[in-house]
C-alpha cells in the first residue's frame, strides 16, 4: 500500500429503504415451526469517501424496496403478494433527505444485485451512474431465464443502458469496453479483478483500499458485496453482503440454506440461491472475515435483511446522518 494512500477511509451510513415479510421455510433450515414469517429491512447505504484532492463521492449501495410497489411488473407483483407485510416508506430519497441530501447528490449507484428488493426506483437518480456485476445485464434483459423461483423475475427497462457499467467476470482478468466513469471513481471498467486478503476477486474502487466491490457468487449472477474501511487505527471494516445469506443464524453455521418444491413444477427444487454451493463458499469466506481469523482487522458483517441489526443501529443512531 503506498504511503499517501494510507489514511483513506470512507463513512458508511445505513438508510431505511422499505420492509417486506419473509416466509422463514424459504430461506432457512432446519425450521421448528414451518410456518414462521419474518419481517425484515431491505437495507440500503450511504457511502461517502473524500479524496485528497478535496473530491467528495457519494455512492449507494442498493435502493430497497419501490415506493409504489404497484409500480413493479405484473410477475413481480404477483411474486410479493407472498412477501406482505410489505412497505417502500420511508424509501432511501426520504432516508436521504434525513441528511439533507438529495438523489442529485449521489454519483453512484451498485447494485449488490437486481432482485426487486434491491433496486427501488432508479429514476430518481437521473444522474448517476449505475454499477452491476457480471450477469445482471442478461437476467434484466431476459436472455438469462432462471427457472429456480417466483423471486426470479426482472424488468428489462430497469436501468439507463448510457449510465450501467456491467462489471467483467471475475476469471477474465482485464475488462475493456464502458463507459468513462463519474470523476472520483477511476476508470474501474479497466481494472482487474485481484485478490484481497482472504477475498480472490476485488476491484479498489477508488484506488486507495478504501471501497472494495467484492465478487460473492451464489445468491444470484452478479451479486457482489461491498467492503468498507471505515477507521484506520484500529483498523476496521464494514462489509456489506447484501443477501449472501438472509439470516444471520446460517452465517453463524446454526443453520443451512432452505430449499423447497416447486409447486407448479411438481419434482423440480428451488432454492433463494441460484447456486447453494456457492453461496455456501461465499458465507463461509464471510464468516472467516468476520472472525478475524485471516489477520485481517476487524470486519462488521452487515447482511441487507439482517432485522436484529437494524433494531440495535436504529437505537444507536447507525441510520443517516448517523453512521456505522
Ligand atoms: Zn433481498
């Protein structure tokens, strides 16, 4: 790490960004009462990093739940009918302006994946750029059907294609092609995938290991979390892993990952995670960076529907314009 580099941390605040009810045999297993149901945050956040120039970047990690939820596509709608209680109030514009911020004041937006829970509105944000990982594209666009769940339904219009950089693959090394980035933000279409510590696949954000994208495959293709240095001495970090898992008690190992019948398709198996081995990798690297057990400096595991740490962020004034 070079020395002037050193001292980058960002700030990271939590912003309320809806809530929606899980029906608990979906997501984990085993389970004593199969009908239990939860409800959850859809957690998005504020990330704010001060170059040495003096540039100040603002960028959000995921935007939750719509307000107008009737406003979601007709197979999405009829998806969250199962997801009620359901709310996009206060959404992350009215979480904002907590701070007195507006949408105009954020440069970025990533994506941690594009489930409907996780992309709010994005036309409120006309002038940001958009950033999702490698896969997302063809799941908007419908060239990639997923057949794994009522969950997996998308809208192809989501996003302004002139404002998106779809990340490359992790194993392809070098990306290419984009468009020319948001100033603060270096030129990341360019960069290369590289190991962090424990972490195979990173790109440095700002080039001062700050903000790193994290590849976490399993959940969904694309999905990518976020790690955050947010003080120097002692070393600490927040690490967003959007939904790596949605329940705290399978990144503890108490429990596993659910998987279900289809009951339209009688014999075919569904799963929240497209691919649960992975998923399962993913955790497992979660939950040794939470542990410290690589050396690492200590790392706070922030899951997007984590309930129990939004309740003690919400009484320790965690949520903007308090911060993590
Ligand atoms: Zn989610």
């Amino acid at each position: 790490m070079a020395a002037e580099t050193a001292s980058s941390v960002v700030t990271v605040h939590a912003l309320n960004a809806g809530h929606l009810t899980l029906p608990e045999r979906f997501f984990v297993t085993p389970l004593i009462n199969p009908e239990e149901r939860q409800t959850v945050p859809s957690l998005s956040f504020l990330i704010q990093h001060r170059a040495p120039s003096g540039t100040l970047t603002r960028l959000i990690f995921d935007l939750g739940i719509r307000r107008r939820p009737q406003q979601y596509n007709a197979k999405i709608r009829k998806h969250i009918e199962s997801r009620y209680p359901l709310s996009g109030n206060p959404d992350v514009v009215a979480s904002l302006a907590q701070g007195n911020l507006t949408p105009s004041d954020i440069d970025c937006v990533i994506f941690s994946h594009v489930h409907w829970d996780h992309v709010g509105m994005p036309c409120d944000f006309p002038q940001a750029q958009f950033i999702v990982g490698h896969g997302s594209m063809a799941l908007l666009d419908g060239s990639d059907a997923l057949n794994n769940g009522s969950h997996n339904h998308f809208e192809s219009d989501l996003l302004p294609l002139n404002r998106t950089l779809e990340l490359r693959p992790p194993d392809e090394g070098i990306g290419t092609h984009q468009k020319a980035l948001i100033p603060g933000i270096r030129c990341i279409s360019n960069s290369s995938w590289k190991p962090f510590g424990p972490l195979p696949h990173t790109i440095d954000v700002f080039s001062d290991e700050s903000v790193l994208l994290v590849d976490a495959p399993g959940h969904l293709p694309g999905h990518i979390n976020l790690l955050c240095r947010v003080s120097l001495e002692p070393t600490r970090y927040v690490y967003l892993g959007g939904d790596a898992c949605h329940d705290r008690r399978i990144l503890t190992g108490e429990k596993d990952i659910a998987q279900w019948s289809d009951p339209d398709f009688p014999g075919r198996i569904c799963c929240i995670h497209t691919g649960r081995g992975k998923s399962r990798e993913t955790i497992k690297r979660i939950r040794n960076l939470e542990q410290e057990s690589l050396g690492f400096g200590k790392v706070e595991v922030v899951l997007a529907h984590d309930v129990h740490w939004a309740d003690k962020a919400t009484r320790d004034g965690r949520f903007f314009p308090g911060c993590l």
